[in-house]
C-alpha cells in the first residue's frame, strides 16, 4: 500500500497567521520527506477562511517541492470546473518540472457549492466543464499544438509552455462521490479517490464494485487502483489515541452538519440526520481509524482485503483540534510503527 497525508492547511491555534500556518505546513512536509511517507495531498478549499488557508494547492505544492527531497506532491484535489484549462496544463507542468517528476494530480469537482458561486461559476455546468477541462488538459501536456472546439472552451493551435518532466504525463486521479460517477471512471480507466465522511467505511463496498466492473469491461489492464482518504489517529496506546482524538473528530462532524444541509449530492443530504445524532463509537466504527499502532495496522489490512484499496491518504486532524505535537506523532508512529506492515 502507498501511504499519503492530506492535508487541509488548517491554522493550528486560535489567531495563528496565515504565514506562520503556512511554515508549519511546510515543516510537516519536511517531516514527512524524512520519515519516508509516500506523498503530501494537497486540498484546495475556497471561501472558509475560518477552516484552511490552502486555496491555491499548485503554489504550495511548488514550496513543498523545492524544500523536500524524494516525497511526490499531489493535489486532492485540484477543482477542475474553477480553472482555465490551458493555464493549468502550463502551471501543473512547471511543478512537474521543478520537482523533478514528483508531481501527481488529483481532479473533481468538489461538493461546495459556495465556491462556484463566487467563482461566477454555475454548479449545475460542473460536471460538463470537469470533463471538458480534463479533455483539455491532456492535450495540452501530449500534443504540440492542440485545437479544441468544446462548450465552454475553445483553442486554436494552441500550445502549453512548458511540458511535463514526466512522460506522457503527471499521473492523474479522479475523486468519486456520486452513485453514477464510479462506473463512468471505471469506464474511462481513471484512478480513484474515494473517501468517508456521512457514509460508512462498508458502505464504499458497491461503489468500488460498480467502478471495478466497468473498468474490466472496458478493457483496461489491472483491477483499476483506489486510494482512500481516510481520517486517522495514532497514539502510543488505544486509550489514549481515542481521547486525543476525540474533541477534534466530534467537533468535525458538528461542523459537517453545515456543510451536508448545502450539499448539492443528494446522497449526503440523505444522510445529514444520521451525522447530526452519531456518538464517537459509531465514528470510531464506521468513520475513521483510531488507536494504537496495532490496532490501526489491523484496520488497514482488514480494509485493504475489504475494499481492495491500493493506498490510503490520512487525514490527521479531521476537525482541525488535535495539537500540532500530537499529530507529528501520529505522522511519526504512521512511519515508523504502521507502514512497514503494510509495504
């Protein structure tokens, strides 16, 4: 399995700066460069300026590189309806470049509908624009000049200044949400994301089957490869990792609630009343991985032979309350204690 820390940007403490979230992001990476984490997921989040600092993911993701060594720099994920395609062939290209290969790209659409708005930018158009955005993009990064004629974007021989180090291309991977959007991946033979927050961790069951059946069908070599975002906590027993986490975790799905009554997924709107009366055992159940480095081990296999997931994107502080010394020693026992089992 491939191990990877999303990461949201989130001010640790009440009044912190945006520049001092930003260098305590960058001393996390760091971190995770030396302790041997696979990579460093970046999200992009827009308008919530009381959650996360991280909107623009491909600038921080340039910084990332050029003060780590080895670690790869992903995006999960880059808004595909919110960019201007040809732009973001040439800005994912340069990273791709700087960082010599280490870039990886992960697309969707997004479930906030306030970030389309004050982007000028109808929802009900995102689903056309994500694909004819990541049509474009590809192009873009494999041809040396590219027309397009499309609904929303037109090019005439146009060409993207520079290419990608990596050939054909930085690796792409699509986030999957909505019931129909997992066998049209499949399809399309795309990569996935796929993560938990009103649903349940057996509940990705028929929306991976959904997505491997038309990845077979259509012809793609494999199984088609799937990531898990998945929220984590680690301590150096059981106990204690349930009570560091449990303030920050609760306080997230309080916080999801909000969210969850805008959604434009009917999927999570059905299940908002679920999320507003769940107890932490059943999020402990259902939800996320919390304990100690045995118990989390045992969890991640159990979910890699349940799910068939090729690799899993923690999300340490989900709630954003978990102090900055406890989660590096979540990263820490991550590395050290958790993925040499699972390699």
């Amino acid at each position: 399995m491939e191990f990877g820390w999303y990461h949201e940007i989130h001010r640790q403490a009440p009044g912190q700066s945006d520049a001092d979230a930003f260098e305590e992001a960058f001393q996390q990476a760091e971190a995770a460069d030396r302790w041997g984490l696979d990579g460093f997921w970046l999200a992009e989040i827009h308008q919530q300026a009381g959650r996360s600092v991280l909107s623009a993911p491909l600038n921080v993701a340039t910084a990332i590189a050029c003060r780590t060594k080895r670690i790869k720099v992903g995006t999960a994920v880059q808004v595909l309806p919110l960019t201007h395609p040809l732009r973001l062939a040439e800005e994912t290209a340069t990273v791709d470049q700087i960082s010599r290969g280490r870039l990886m790209l992960g697309v969707g659409r997004s479930g906030n509908p306030r970030s389309y708005r004050a982007y000028g930018i109808p929802y009900e158009e995102s689903r056309e624009r994500f694909y004819e955005t990541l049509d474009i993009l590809v192009k873009a990064w494999t041809e040396d000049q590219f027309s397009y004629d499309g609904q929303f974007w037109h090019f005439d021989n146009a060409r993207a200044v520079p290419r990608p180090y990596q050939k054909p291309h930085p690796p792409i991977r699509i986030a999957g949400a909505s019931e129909d959007t997992f066998p049209m991946l499949g399809t399309l033979g795309y990569p996935l994301f796929v993560a938990v927050r009103s649903g349940s961790l057996s509940g990705l069951t028929p929306d991976l089957k959904a997505y491997r059946d038309a990845y077979r069908e259509a012809g793609h070599p494999g199984r088609g490869d799937c990531h898990l975002r998945l929220s984590v906590h680690i301590s150096d027993t059981d106990e204690k990792a349930y009570a560091e986490a449990e303030p920050s975790i609760m306080e997230g799905y309080k916080m999801l609630t909000t969210r969850l009554e805008g959604s434009p997924n009917a999927r999570r709107r059905a299940e908002l009343e679920q999320v507003r009366t769940i107890t932490y055992e059943e999020v402990r159940r259902d939800k996320v991985v919390v304990g100690g480095p045995e118990r989390v081990t045992d969890r991640l296999l159990q979910l890699h032979d349940e799910l068939g997931i090729d690799g899993v994107l923690v999300e340490l502080n989900f709630g954003s309350k978990i102090p900055a010394a406890q989660m590096m020693r979540s990263l820490q026992l991550l590395c050290e204690k958790v993925m040499p089992r699972l390699k």
